[in-house]
DNA sequence: GTGCTCG
C-alpha cells in the first residue's frame, strides 16, 4: 500500500490533504514505503477492516471543502489547542482520564503515544503530530460508526451525553431524564448531529443548516431535540423560540411526546397545534407569549399565520427544525413544498438556523440546501438512501390482484406474530381490505388521512397497546412513526419507489431489533422491482439475481419521464415588492435574502 | 398516489 493510499484510509471520508500532511507523509514513506509493518504507529490501529468497507462518498471529496472541514475542525477546538499548548501533559491526562471513566473503548495506544510525546520531545513539531494524532482519532470513531460529514467547521462526535453537560450546560435533569429513559449512550446520528448544532449556536452571524441522512429508526428525533432543548437553556416568555414541522400529525405527536419526556420538570412551555382555531386565540398577539417550543404540521402554521391579524409570531424563532425533510420538500400542485416555503419565510428572526433530518435524501433537497445555504454540513450514517440492516427482506410473487388477498389469507392462517402493519397504494384499497378482513377473526383496523382525527388518535392508541393486532395504512404511517416491536411490515401494494420503500419497512426493525418485511409484487410492479431489489440486496438479504438484471427501467417508462418538461420549483419565497422591481429570476436571486429564496437555478 | 388548515 503506498503511503498515500494509506494516509487516505486513515482519513475514511476526508480527503487526504497533501498541503498539510505532505510532509509527514514523505517521511512515513522513507520509513516504511510498504506500510505493512505492524509496530508502524499507523498501521497498528486496527481499523482498516472497516475503513475500507466504509467507502467515502464521492461528494464528500471535493477538495476545497475538505480541506477546509480538516483545518475548521482544528480551529473549531481552537479552545483545546490553546490549552494543549501551555499545558499539553494535564490536559492529555485529564482528558484521558475522562474517557477512560467514561467506559469508552479509545485504543490506550494512541494515548500513550499522545503521552510519550509530551514525556519526550518538546519539539515544535510533537504539536502538529499531536492535532494529527487526535484528528486521527476523531476519523477512527467516525469511520467505527459509519458517519461520514461533509463541511466546514464539523466539530469532533460525542461519545456520551455526559458530554453535553461538561460541554455544554445541558440541564442535569434532561440528562437524568435521559437515563431515566434508559438512553445511556448516543447513536451514530446523534453521535455527530447533537455536537454540531451545538456547535453552531456559537456563531450567531451565519445561517447554518445540517442535513441529516441516516437509517430508519436510528433516533432523529433525539438528534434533534436534545441541541434544541440545550441550546434554549431555559424557558422564556419570548414566543416560540424553535419550530419543528412534520408531514403528518401522527408523527407532530410523537415528536411532541418525546420532547415533553425530555424536558420533564425543567419547565419548557412544549406545544402541538391540535386545533388550528383555538390555537389562534392562544398564540394570538394578545397572548403572554409564554412558549418556547412548537410542534406541528405545516398547514396549521399556515392557517394561523393567515389570520388578520396573524395568529401567530414567529419572528423570534431560533431553531427551525424539519423532519422528514425530503417528504415536506415534494413539489406539485398538492406538494408540501410551498407550505414549507411559507413557514421560513414567517421565521425571520435574525437568528434562526435551520436543520433537516430524514431517512432518505433526494437529490432535490440537497441540491436546494446547497444553493440557499452558506455553511451547509451534511450528516450521513452508513450509506444514503439504504435500507436498516436488522430488517430481514424477503420478494414474494403473488401473479396478480386476487393472489395478494390469498397469500395474505396465508400469512394470516399459517400464524404469525403480531402485531403487523400492512400498507396499500391508496385510502380506497385501505378501505376494501378492511372489509375483506374485518370478519376473519383477528384484530384489525384501518388508518388514513380520511378517518376523523378521533379515529386516527384512537387506532394507533390501541395498535401501541396491543388491541389491533393488524394494522392497515396508506403511506401515512409510512414515515417516523416509531411502534415498539412490530414484527412484520407487509407491503400488500408494492411501493411506488425504492425511498418509499425504506420508509415502510423501517416501520420495523427499529432501535436495533430485528424485524421482517414482505413485499408481495404483481407482473405489473417489474418496472420497480429492480431499484427495490437492489435495495433489499444491498441491506444483505438474497434475492434472485433475475431481478437486478433487469432492465434499469422500462424504456418507455422512461421516455416518459424524459419529455416531461424540466419543470423547476418557481415557488419563490422573496417578498412580493421585490418580485415586482425584478422579472428576471436571476436579479431576483441576486436580491433575494441569503437562504429565503426557494429558487432552482 | 399520499399527506398537509378552518367551518
């Protein structure tokens, strides 16, 4: 392996920047140009197994951004340096000390050598061989973790909560609520996503935004909520200060809960519109302002917004938080995208910042971010767009319309495990199979956006505690909504693309238990079939290798696609006077405040 | 196709 190749490795996801490290590179290479010794310091580390499985993105390889990601996360533990500088060995001592307490697994190999460089040399270059070490360490827990960042100023993960306390004032009994809840060590997502934006609130001057892409079930909502409660310290009588926006209300709710759970008995004012009309009056401009935090679908925020006078402020919002990013990003006459434009446009505080977070990224939305938004970093843990790995897939042919409803009969009568969730194409499929199955004795219920808000609330009360053993839906359950222990996703109808897909059945598996997903498909569903297939083979489980020879897409299906015209997002969220000074989309974009203007270029 | 106000 040559020196450089490794030194590539070592970096898993960033590149090698030979400006900084060309030096310490050549000499690695007169030393052991084979770089296969064992007692070499580098190649001692044991990590190589996984580096090379965790393969960088190419996007996250452009080499200005890295190089400057490499040299802002030295400046961004500036602090560290400064210290480590008048008194290297203390700290090093104290901060392994710290670790180790911690119960976390540092190979003591680098930290002795961290320390026998301090006993020895005292050479102006033990400084650099010092950052060079730690950024080595802080590359070895991302790579051990399958995080992969991309940006500036990405501060290095956190291996524990307790972190968060010494770090950064987090209030001892979110922590203890924390525990309470059995939550003792972060996930990959909130490994990386929790530090950095915490990270960001210091630099108030900037919007900054962090996508965050990582698998299903993995915690989010945690990655999120845990900054967001630390960085508003405490409750103030200023108005909504963060606002999270969801797709559905089922998950507003959910994200509501876990919030409230978190925050016990520090006295956070948390709110979820459940009644847009009686909303108005409470957070109307009569009202104490006495709330910090605001759960919600879009189009309540929209109504309330509408009032005259507006129902509600958000002017002094500091945190605007969207969930399930690529969902509320969907164009179209019905799309979530303009209601979304609305709501950034209302949050136009001097110092809000802004957060995505789904399980799946499309190309629009990064695409979006990377042109509204100085300071962009992105998050993704594992590989983007894949399935959850403890999800075991499995394909079953069905021939046509009448095979789905016997081999779910099946399924049904074979015995299986419940409870199990069953999602179909549309609320009217939803509907006849509740009928077909509501006389076969066995606990089911149907759920979608048509039933009463009642109904809804009602259903996945008893699908949580066990009443409904069968659960029918249409995609409106599809996304975040975490039910303990499902043991089987069906897709009755095929989803209707591979993201829809990894939505559905990360309904199950969650939190690192094991699920099962059947998939039945149709002769009608081969157009699809090959991009799902890839994604079930890519989480590991067989599939016939039929089904990813076929064809990529069906010709015409993509010719098709082709002639639609390229129609690009001409929603724009600039304020009307300056649309009608400027025609030109380009002169708009030009005036348009800096990450308000939802122009595609 | 799905989801997202109010009355």
């Amino acid at each position: 392996m040559d020196a450089f190749d490794l030194f590539r490795k070592l970096g898993a996801g960033a590149k090698f920047d030979l400006k900084r490290f060309g030096q310490d590179a050549a000499r690695f290479k007169t030393h052991k140009p084979k770089g296969t010794d064992v007692s070499d310091p580098f190649s001692s580390i044991d990590y190589f197994g996984k580096a090379s499985t965790n393969k960088p993105q190419e996007d996250d390889c452009e080499d200005g951004e890295v190089l400057n990601e490499s040299e802002e996360s030295d400046a961004g533990d500036k602090r560290k340096r400064k210290h480590e500088q008048t008194d290297v060995k203390t700290n090093v001592k104290k901060r392994k000390k710290s670790k180790v307490a911690k119960g976390i697994s540092w190979t003591s190999d680098l930290d002795k050598k961290i320390l026998n460089l301090q006993n020895g040399d005292k050479e102006k270059n033990s400084l650099k061989r010092l950052k060079h070490l730690h950024q080595e360490k802080v590359n070895r827990i991302r790579a051990q973790h399958r995080i992969n960042v991309h940006g500036c100023d990405v501060p290095d993960p956190l291996c524990t909560f307790e972190e968060l306390q010494s770090e950064y004032r987090l209030h001892s009994r979110i922590l203890q609520n924390l525990n309470d809840a059995g939550l003792d060590s972060p996930t990959p997502i909130q490994m990386q996503a929790i530090p950095l934006m915490m990270h960001v609130n210091k630099d108030t001057s900037i919007l900054t935004l962090c996508l965050g892409v990582c698998p299903t079930g993995s915690g989010k909502t945690l990655a999120f909520c845990l900054p967001l409660l630390s960085h508003l310290q405490q409750p103030a009588n200023l108005g909504f200060r963060a606002v999270i926006i969801s797709p559905t209300r089922e998950l507003a709710t959910q994200t509501y809960r876990e919030l409230l759970r978190l925050s016990d008995g520090v006295g956070f004012r948390v709110h979820i519109i459940d009644k847009a009309s009686l909303a108005a009056k409470k957070y109307g401009p009569q009202s104490s302002k006495k709330y910090d935090i605001l759960v919600s679908t879009p189009n309540r925020v929209i109504y309330l917004l509408n009032q005259d006078p507006p129902a509600l402020d958000l002017c002094s919002v500091e945190w605007l938080i969207v969930d399930e990013s690529d969902k509320l990003f969907e164009e179209g006459k019905t799309g979530f995208r303009e209601q979304l434009a609305t709501i950034f446009l209302a949050c136009s505080g001097p110092k809000v910042r802004r957060a995505f977070f789904s399980a799946t990224c499309t190309p629009d939305v990064e695409q979006w971010c990377r042109l509204n938004l100085d300071n962009l970093v992105t998050v993704n843990i594992g590989h983007r767009n894949t399935a959850v790995e403890t999800v075991e897939q499995e394909l079953l042919f069905v021939g046509n319309e009448d095979g789905k409803l016997v081999a779910m009969r099946n399924i049904i009568n074979k015995g299986f495990l419940p409870p199990m969730l069953v999602f179909v194409q549309s609320i009217d499929r939803a509907r006849e199979l509740f009928h077909e199955l509501v006389y076969e004795g066995i606990n089911v219920d149907v759920i979608h956006a048509d039933r009463t808000q009642q109904q809804r609330d009602n259903v996945v009360k008893s699908f949580r505690s066990g009443h409904i053993w069968v659960l029918i839906c249409t995609a409106l359950l599809a996304r975040g909504i975490d039910f303990k222990g499902v043991n089987l996703v069906l897709n009755y109808d095929f989803p209707t693309s591979a993201v829809e897909y990894i939505h559905r059945i990360g309904r199950t598996g969650r939190a690192g238990h094991h699920g099962r997903a059947v998939t039945f498909f149709t002769e009608n569903d081969k157009p699809l079939l090959r991009s799902i297939a890839n994604v079930i083979k890519q989480a590991g489980c067989p599939v016939p290798d039929y089904m990813i020879g076929f064809k990529k897409i069906h010709s015409k299906v993509k010719r098709r696609l082709e002639k639609q015209p390229p129609k690009r997002s001409t929603i724009c969220t600039t304020p009307r006077f300056l649309m009608k000074k400027q025609k030109s989309k380009q002169k708009v974009k030009k005036n348009a405040i800096k990450g308000f203007d939802f122009y595609f270029v």
